[in-house]
C-alpha cells in the first residue's frame, strides 16, 4: 500500500477580515484560507517566520469573535502568511471545524465528494456511515468516537461500484455530534485513484461567493 500525506484539518476559503499584534499594536488583513489548525494571511505587516502573534477575527457572522494564539509557520513573498493556530480553545476549535464541514465543496480546498455508504472499522462495532470522501480521506459519521491518532482499517464500497476500498487511516480531528475525519496512511494506488476519479466525476454543487464578516 502507498502512504500519503495531507494535512490534518480541512481548510476552506474564505475572506476574512483579521486583526492581529505581536505587542501593542494591531494590524488589520484578510484571510483567504481557514483550517480547523490555522489561516493564510495576506495584506500582512510586520510578519516574519517564527513570530509568536496574538489574533482575533469572526469566522462567519453568526458566529463569536475567535481570539487565538498563532504561530507564523511560512512567509510567500508577494503573497502572504502561513499561521498555526497554537492557542485556541476546543469550543472555538470546534466552531471551525462544523463551519468547514457544513460548506458546500466548491469552497474546499480539497475537492471531495458526497459519499453514502456504511464504514466497517475493525476497530469498533457501532454502525458508521460515510459524509464525505476525498482521495486523502473521509468523514465519518459515527456516535463511537475514537482518540485522535488512533490507527483505523477501514473497509467500503465506493458508492455503487463493485469495487470494495481497503484502508489504513488514522483519526485526525472529531466534530462533536458529527463524527470524525479520517486521513488514508496506506491505501492501495489502485483505491486511490479509483477515489480520484469518483470525485472527479461527482457534480460540482453551485458557486456561492464567501461573504466577508467584521472581525469585531
């Protein structure tokens, strides 16, 4: 089986408007990305790689003002920054993650596609479906969560072709209520870009432009 990597969170986008200091003063910029760990910044001012930085923004208008700790992972020229969000509380956390996953997949960065079909897990006997599927991983709607880092074999049928996907995964992040994502450690090239063309072939849902929110 091949490994992959991906990142652990799913990542939107977005236009943000965020406020951020490392002191006293507090700059303002946008953010064109938003992850469940951390955003990508431009219009920055005063950014450089390490820099620890205090943030504040609101991820949508229905929901609070998001005041986090970060860390400055990556700088691209022209462009912006990379942030982790290294600081936050699990509440906020969370908010993140069910805003992401409500999203329609035209504003995911990942493209992914809807997938009903129950997941079998060696690991577990509580009946498990799937929400989505992307070919880096899947969600998983299940009551029985697991530990994040646990090692999972998942085993299922990719929508309605005969074809029965095998494959190692490991819990990368829980959304309370919802279930948990899951990313694909070693699968097989085969299932994998059986999944590809699966997503590939799934109908774009309808372009919806993100609305901008006041960081408060």
């Amino acid at each position: 089986m091949a490994k992959a990597y991906v990142r652990q969170y799913p990542r939107l986008k977005v236009r943000i408007p965020v406020e951020y200091t490392a002191g006293e003063v507090w700059y303002r910029c946008v953010a064109i990305t938003l992850g469940g760990g951390g955003l990508f910044l431009t219009q920055v001012t005063g950014l450089e790689s390490g820099k620890e930085i205090s943030i504040r923004f609101r991820p949508a208008k229905h929901l609070p003002v998001v005041k986090a700790k970060a860390l400055v992972r990556y700088l691209v020229a022209e462009q912006g920054a990379g942030i982790e969000l290294t600081e936050i509380s699990a509440a906020d956390r969370q908010r993140l993650l069910r805003l992401i996953h409500q999203k329609s997949g035209d504003r995911r960065l990942q493209r992914r596609a809807r997938l009903a079909t129950q997941v079998q897990c060696e690991q577990t006997m509580t009946l498990a479906f799937s929400h989505d599927i992307s070919p880096g991983g899947m969600f998983i709607e299940t009551t029985d969560l697991m530990p994040v880092g646990s090692l999972l074999t998942v085993r299922f049928n990719l929508n309605n072709l005969d074809r029965v996907v095998t494959a190692t995964a490991h819990v990368a992040y829980h959304i309370e209520k919802l279930g948990m994502g899951v990313l694909f450690s070693e699968i097989d090239p085969e299932d994998r870009d059986a999944i590809q063309e699966y997503v590939q072939s799934a109908p774009l849902p309808p372009e919806r432009k993100p609305a901008a929110s006041p960081s408060g």
